[in-house]
C-alpha cells in the first residue's frame, strides 16, 4: 500500500468565520469568536477592522492567540469588522494566503474572508489572467475579488450579487466594505453560517458556539442563496441566487467532525447528533466487551452513545493532551505523524486484560488509527473492537476537505475486511449511511458524496489544494505584520 495516503486518519477541515457590524471596539470580539472557532483552523488568523473611513487589518502564521499576541484594540479601531482562521484547503501555507483578503479596486476598499471550495476557480482565474489581471494568492477565494472589481459587476445594480451569482461549489463569505458587512452562503448551503444579534450590534459566525463565547443571542442561519447587509440602517436581506433545485447539500461531515459539540449546526445541537450516530453504532455493530472507550474529542459524544445505548460501561481509556492541539488539521503529513505521537496516551490501568471498543468519527489514511490499536495491545488490552461513526470514506470531497484523491483514502482502495486486518482489530464496524442520516428530519438536505460518490455540484477542475500554486516563495511586497490601508 501507498504509504502516503496512510498518514491520517481524520479529515483536514476548513475554516471559520467571524464578523461584527455596531460594536464599537469590534477587534475584541472578533478576537474572541475566533478563539472559538480555532478548531476549523490553525495555520493562521486574520482580523480587518473598520471605522467608517478606513480599513486596519493585522493577520500572520499561527494560532489566534499567537498571532494577535501583541495586536490591541487601539491598532485596530473600528465598529465593525470581519475575521478568519485558516486550514488550507486551497492554497498552500504562506502569508499571503491568510484571510481576510484585503484589497483596494477604483471605487474603494474590500475586505474578503472565504470558508469552502470554490469548484470553478480555476476556469476563472485563468480568465482573468489571460485578460491581465494579477493575482497575489493562490486561494480560490481571490477570485471573487477580481469579480467585485470587474467593471461587467462594478458597473451595475446588485453588483455583490451578480459577482456571487458566478461561484460554483462551497463557500460561505464575509466580505466588509468601509460601510457595511455582507454574510453569504452558496445556494447548495454546503457550508454552516450563522446570525446573531449583541445589543445593537449584528454578529456573523460558522457556529454558534462564537456567538455564545461573545454573548449574542442566535437569531437564524444564513439561507443558502441568500445575501445578508449589515450597515447603519440595519440588516438587509436579498437573494443572489435560488436554492439548489431539489434538496440542499449540507456537509454531514460538519456534524460528524468540523463542528465542536455545543454548536448548533444546519438547526441541530451536535453533541445530540453525535450521541444518536453512538447508539445507532451500539444497534447495527453490537460486540461483547467489558469497556468502551472514546478517541478525544470529536469521538467522545459516540462513544457515550454506544455506552448507553449497548449498556457497556464508558471509561478513560485515552488521555488527550491539549496543548497539541487538533493535529489532523496542521497542513502537512510529517506534521500530522509527529503530532500524533504526541496527542494521545493510553491509561494501562484502563484497558489491561479488557475487551475494549473504541469509538472515533472517521477513519481517512489507517495509519494513526492502525497505531492505536497498536498502543492499545501494547497496554493489555484482551481485544480490541473499533467503530467508527461516519460510513467508510471511499471519495474524493471537492467542496473543502482535504482529502482530494481516492488515492489518500484507504476506503477507496480496501473493503471493510481488509482495513480490518491492517488495522490489527479484532472487528471493525462503520455506520450506514442511512444510520448517518437518521437523526435529521431532512435527510435529503445533506452531502454525503465522500461516502457514496454521488456529487451534487461538478466538480470541474478541481485538483489538488495546490492546484492554483505557480510560485512556491513568499512574494515580495507583502508584509507579515500589520497593515493600515
């Protein structure tokens, strides 16, 4: 077997987004919503503020508090403003790739942060670059920049809507004028953006957990198709484009993984969702065991599950470290490999001479998952049964996880049987696809292509994450620190 497509067992995820408009300062709950949300995204962080008269932007390499260790409130002065962490899912890790995007077009400032994947991005950008434009990142999101700016759109009623009618696949958008601050999501709804209100003020986020950490009150999602404008008359809406014909294409993955336990997403609580996936798990692959245990975090809310609905006690069987961090979404492999090693330890005492079921979210490239089982029989334990809440991962995504190629999942090249025993488990059950959508009401409203095969947008160009690269160095012109503009 390829030993590249066996570095991770997780997804790489996406990104997150926070925006405020009528909060004077702005920068610290922004700061604070992005602290929230530093689960979808590590490799870096951006905040660009407004005051009515000029843009003021700080962003850099690294986790939140990293980045804006020594960033005040005073060096980004304003009322409203939008935020960005970042995982890769197009473009590689440089500085000129964090968000938000900002740039100046003839008729002013803009300010652009992107969560998704953009499946015509390429077609786009080489359209714009054989008519002489000039791109700065190798982001897909850029090229809803050039569109803002292009005088078909700048031109005409409705511009931002008009530009956003030309994306095709996964985005969810804050974009922030000198006025006003705009909230978006593509009509297939891929990905979760949420509105809620704080005082006065107007607050975007892609969960509601930031909204909590800040004290707002959750109004509603953003609609698919739907245009949101915060400004100093209030908050506006418009449709840039119908929903998708039929059902919509939530990512279920966003319940299985991305989104962090005491969110709301696409109308749920996850945790709820992730107890249910455990005892579906308990009811379609039942093993006698003595304990069950979680593989933190994301895994920890199934497993109770499992321990409820089987009866099977639930114990301690794994120790996360938390100053690791989320290790599945640092952007290279040999990052992943070492931080693996370093995330979690098996407590001896726990699983010696037991039966032991484990419950993780998902199983993607086999090998952390294979030194699991490992550790786990290095420790005593008697058996070991794995059961995964999400249903094998046989398919590429295209809309904003990074597993691009069918052959990085081990999924897409072994049946069941076969993970089973390369794994070194004694048994290995995944969820069905219809156990995967049973807890929503909706379950057509939901993307499971990565399991199925079954796109509900072309895919088109869409490559590797680094399918817009030209140019592997840091540009020039830009600077890693803070900027006024």
């Amino acid at each position: 077997m390829n030993k590249k497509m066996l570095t991770s067992d997780h997804p790489v995820e996406e990104c997150g987004l926070f925006g405020v408009y009528g909060a004077d300062p702005a920068m610290p709950l922004i700061y604070q919503g992005l602290f929230s949300l530093q689960h979808r995204g590590q490799e870096g962080a951006g905040i660009v503020v407004s005051d009515g008269k000029q843009l003021s932007s700080s962003k850099g390499q690294g986790l939140v508090s990293e980045v804006f260790a020594n960033v005040s409130a005073k060096k980004l002065q304003g009322h409203m403003g939008i935020g960005h962490v970042r995982y890769s899912t197009t473009g590689s890790t440089r500085i000129q790739n964090v968000q938000p995007l900002v740039v100046e077009c003839v008729d002013g400032l803009w300010a652009v942060a992107h969560n998704g994947n953009l499946v015509n991005a390429s077609k786009l950008r080489r359209m714009y670059q054989e008519a002489g434009a000039i791109f700065q990142t190798s982001t897909d999101s850029e090229v809803l920049v050039h569109l803002l700016a292009d005088p078909l759109y700048r031109n005409r009623p409705q511009r931002v809507a008009r530009a956003l009618g030309e994306l095709s696949g996964a985005f969810a958008f804050l974009i922030m004028t000198r006025e006003c601050v705009m909230a978006c999501r593509d009509p297939n709804g891929f990905r979760p953006l949420s509105i809620g209100k704080l005082g006065d003020a107007w607050v975007f986020a892609s969960e509601t957990c930031a909204l909590k950490q800040v004290g707002a009150e959750y109004i509603r999602d953003v609609n698919p198709g739907e245009l949101v404008v915060a400004d100093a008359t209030g908050l506006h809406s418009s449709t840039f484009a119908e929903q998708a014909a039929g059902a919509l294409s939530q990512c279920v993955f966003e319940m299985v993984y991305f989104a962090r336990p005491d969110s709301h997403v696409f109308g749920m609580n996850v945790h709820q969702v992730r107890m249910a996936y455990g005892a579906r798990l308990a009811e379609e692959h039942p093993v006698d065991a003595d304990i069950v245990v979680a593989v933190p975090d994301s895994g920890n809310s199934a497993a109770l599950g499992y321990s409820r609905r089987s009866g099977i006690p639930l114990d301690f069987g794994f120790i996360r470290n938390h100053y690791i961090g989320r290790t599945f979404i640092m952007p290279e492999q040999d990052q992943r490999s070492q931080g693996v090693d370093l995330k979690l330890a098996v407590v001896d005492e726990v699983v010696q001479g037991k039966r032991v079921i484990v419950v993780d979210d998902s199983i993607v490239r086999g090998t952390t998952a294979r030194r699991r089982v490992m550790r786990l029989r290095e420790a005593g334990a008697r058996e070991v049964h794995v059961r995964i809440s999400s249903p094998p991962t046989a398919h590429p995504c295209f809309y904003g996880i990074d597993f691009p190629t069918r052959d990085e999942l081990i999924a897409g090249n072994q049946d069941v049987d076969s993970i089973c025993a390369f794994l070194g488990a004694d048994s290995l059950g995944y969820i069905s696809i219809d156990g995967l959508l049973s807890p929503f009401p909706d379950k057509q409203n939901f993307c499971k292509a990565c399991f199925s095969g079954e796109y509900p947008v072309e895919p088109g160009e869409t490559g590797c994450k680094k399918a817009l690269e030209t140019y592997s160095g840091e540009l020039p012109f830009m600077n890693k620190t803070e900027r006024n503009i």
